[in-house]
C-alpha cells in the first residue's frame, strides 16, 4: 500500500520540478511587457504573452505519451522551439508604425493556437512522441497547426518589436521548429493511423502548400 501511495506524490513532485521553470520564464516574459505597457500605454505583446501563457498551462497538464522520442536532436529541438521566445523581449518600434497589423498577426495566432489545442486537448506535447494521433479540428487542413500558429504570432511580435535580439531569437525558433517537425513525423511514422493521416493531409503548416 505505501508504494500506491508513494508513487503519485513522486509523480506530481517530478512534475512540479520540471514545471517550476515554465513558469518562472513565462513570468519574466510577462513582468517585462507588462512594464512595457505602462510605458506606451500600448498592449504590447499582448498576444505572445497570452499563447505562451497557453503553451505553459499545457505544458504542465499535458497527456503521458505512448511512446517518446529518444533523439537528443529531439529533445534540443523541443526545448528551445518551445520556450526560446520567451527569451525576447520588448523593443516597441513598431515596423512601418503598423502596430495595428502586427498586434492583429498576434491576436489571429493565439485564435488559431487555441483552436488547434482544442483540437489537440491533453495529447499536447513537447518533445516528439505519439499521444494518439489527432486528425480532427484544425488537423483536418495541416499536420501541424499548432506550430503554424506560433510562428503567425512571433513574427507579429518581432515586427512589433525589432531589434537584433528577438530577429536572431525568431530565427532561432524557425530552425528548431522546421527540425521538430521533422522528429515528429519520423517518430510517429511508426504509427499506421499516422501514416494514413498524412497521405490524407499533405501540408504540415499551410494547407496544400507546405
């Protein structure tokens, strides 16, 4: 009985150890644009701030996987594609004084994130791994939604923000993003539901396209 007992409090003091740096990061992320706020009197960041905070809630109650990727790649990829932008911060500039577009780039992102982890529920992820493929809702048009959306809102969020540091952290994100892509579909390869779904469904990020 003592190890029943014992088991879930491992899990959720594991989980909690892994979690407590999500948070922390999403944290100063948050704090650094909120002060930004006070300055422009501006929701600057606005949408970034809001699908990072989706992306770390996910994080922490997300699905045990079937299987997991084991590639070191993988996990790198994973990590930095995940929470690298929460390293930007803002430099309220706006390109072209477009901020009203590039607020709207950010705002659409989180609207299709939203609806493309909807579609996912607590089968989100972070490192390549098969939580049972998912082949309704936004994965109906595109393999990977999810990332589509994220990279709709960081570039709105880099063209709201320029500056050397968030362009060489989006660019960064773009790399790692392409290479989990690639982690992804060769670890869930293994799954025939998966292979089916994927001569159904062409595009990984733009419908019939890409």
């Amino acid at each position: 009985m003592s190890a029943v007992a014992v088991a879930p409090r491992r899990l959720s003091a594991k989980r909690i150890a892994v979690s407590t740096p999500v948070v922390v990061l999403w944290a100063l992320f948050a704090a650094a644009n909120f002060q930004e706020w006070r300055t422009t009197h501006r929701p600057v960041g606005l949408g970034a701030t809001v699908l990072e905070l989706i992306v770390a809630t996910l994080f922490i109650f997300r699905r045990p996987p079937l299987t997991v990727s084991r590639s070191p790649l993988a996990w790198i990829a994973a990590t930095v594609g995940t929470f690298g932008t929460l390293a930007e911060r803002p430099a309220y500039h706006p390109i072209g004084h477009l901020e009203l577009l590039y607020a709207g780039m950010q705002v659409a992102g989180v609207l299709l994130a939203s609806f493309a982890m909807i579609s996912l529920g607590r089968s989100f992820g972070i490192v390549a791994a098969n939580r049972g493929v998912r082949t309704g809702g936004a994965y109906r048009y595109v393999r990977h939604p999810v990332y589509a959306a994220y990279m709709v809102t960081e570039f709105g969020y880099a063209l709201e923000n320029p500056s050397i540091r968030n362009w060489c952290l989006l660019g960064l994100v773009i790399v790692v993003q392409a290479t989990r892509i690639v982690e992804e579909e060769r670890t869930l390869a293994e799954d025939p539901a998966y292979r089916e779904y994927c001569r159904r469904v062409r595009g990984r990020v733009v419908p019939r396209l890409l």
